[in-house]
C-alpha cells in the first residue's frame, strides 16, 4: 500500500536521507575548469571539476566566498562529456600602466618583491580553455538539500560561470531532478550536444542510431584515480582542497533521435538542441 508519504518505490519523499540527482547541462562558447595554477599559466581540465560545479551552485545559492561548504562537499559527483570541445589558449602581455619595470614573482626575507632584473617591461601569460565543449553534471544527495539547489540553479542570486567568470553558460543550465542511482541517470538523459554536432553525426549515420557511447567520470570511494578538486573552503585568505576518488566509464546514451523511417524532427535534424526548452537563448545563433 501506498501512503501520501511514499512514492512507488517505496521511498520517503520527506526523509532527509532520501536521495535525489540534479541534472546541470554545462555549455557555452567557452569554459575553463582549472585545479592547478602558475604565476603566469592558467590550465583547465578537459571537463568541469567538483569545485567549479559546486562554486556554481554555491553562487546560483547566494553563498559569499566566506560561506561554509560543510553541506556541499559530501554531494556525489558524475561527468558525462557529451561533447569534449577544443583546447583553446589565449595569448595574454601584463604591463604595469605607469611604465614602471615589472615586479619578480618570488620575495626577499622581508616579503618585498624586487623589480625584474635586467628591467622587464612586459611580461607573457597563458591562459587555456575549452571551447564549444558540452558536459552534463549529475550532483546526488539529500531531497531537501537538492530540491533547494534546483529553486537556486533556475532563479540564481549571483551571475553564473562555467569555471571562470568570464565564461557564460548558454541554456538551459538546469535539466531537472531526477531519482535513482546517479550513474543510470547519466545514462538514461539524452544526448545534450549542441546543434551542429547533431547535424554532423546525422549525415554521417543515415540510420540515425538511437544510442550513442559517451565517457563519464562518477565519485567512487573504490575508484582508481585520485582527483585533488573537493573544495574545502572558497574564502580568498584561506582556499583550501582535498581529494576524492573517481571511476572512469562508458555510457550507452540515448541520442532523442526517433526510428531512422520515423517523422523528421527538429532533433532528427539537427535544428533543435535536444533540451526541450522554448526560452529566449542568445547562443542559438552559434548553433547552441
């Protein structure tokens, strides 16, 4: 028997250890997800980490840099790169506006930074993104905690980035919330690659198959790789990061594309994103 406090599986809707996923699709012309740094180098993965999909949701939350994490670090994570984009690096020159010498990286004992010797005037930074890269995140955990993050994703206090905050997500960034294992809910959302990926793949497969494999990285405490991105702390003064394992699959992913004698639709085409949303996008003419 099913009560009011129950769903068909038999679990509590408001228990808080009831656990929900929150399905994110991260796109946009650019993004950049970096976990290590240099003086004048700025790296990024080739897909989003557990600290630029938390300080997302953190800053979709209207959580300050000073907040706690407490709450947000024991979310599961899961990847899955529904379209892994393109190494970009932008060339970058620094110079100080008063046409002064630059300033050496390291310090003396009194903590002062000496200028560059000989006098330096202009110095070269890299920085690297991922360009026309699409991704869909999946965080698990406790109903009330999730069911709070999605209100925040869809109405976000603070402006949101794709790691960086001058990479912008395109829509729509929120996908929904979703019950069940957070692997077979990766594998059971369709295909969210941006339109003319879609196109391409549908003349190179005149079949139009209905699945297609993708990679996906999920947290598991008996994974094999160690990833150093769990954020402890965002405040400015006192960043701090730990690890957690990962497992790295294959997923066999549902394209949306109908039966190849189906009805021609904006998915089977190509003309449509897949997402199933008729909002106002500015990327759209980029063919996101």
């Amino acid at each position: 028997m099913i009560t009011a406090d129950t769903t068909e599986n038999g679990s509590n809707p408001t228990d808080p250890d009831h656990q929900l996923v929150l399905l994110l699709r991260l796109a946009g012309a650019l993004q950049s997800w970096g976990d290590r740094s240099a003086f004048n180098r700025r790296e990024t993965r080739p897909e989003p980490t557990k600290s630029g999909v938390l300080g997302l949701l953190a800053a979709a939350a209207g959580r300050h840099r000073e907040a706690s994490l407490a709450d947000l670090m024991d979310l599961r994570l899961g990847i899955r790169v529904d379209q892994p984009g393109t190494l970009l690096r932008d060339y970058h020159t620094v110079s100080d506006y008063r046409g002064r010498p630059l300033l050496q990286a390291g310090v003396s004992a009194k903590g002062v930074q000496r200028p560059t010797s000989p006098p330096k005037p202009t110095h070269i930074t890299q920085r690297f993104y991922l360009q026309d890269a699409v991704f869909v995140a999946a965080v698990a955990g406790p109903q009330p905690l999730l069911e709070s993050l999605e209100v925040a994703v869809r109405r976000p206090a603070f402006p949101l980035a794709l790691g960086r905050r001058s990479c912008v997500p395109t829509q729509p960034v929120w996908l929904g919330l979703r019950s069940g294992a957070l692997q077979d809910v990766l594998r059971d959302e369709p295909w969210q690659a941006s339109q003319h990926v879609r196109q391409a793949f549908t003349r190179r497969n005149k079949k139009r198959p209905d699945r297609i494999d993708l990679s996906a990285t999920l947290d598991d405490s008996e994974g094999d790789d160690v990833l150093h991105d769990v954020p402890v702390s965002f405040d400015p003064r006192n960043r701090r990061f730990t690890s957690r394992r990962v497992r790295h699959t294959w997923l066999s992913v549902p394209t949306g594309f109908p039966p190849a004698d189906g009805p021609e639709t904006p998915e089977a085409t190509g003309t449509g994103t897949g997402t199933g949303t008729s909002a106002h996008d500015p990327f759209a003419l980029l063919g996101w």
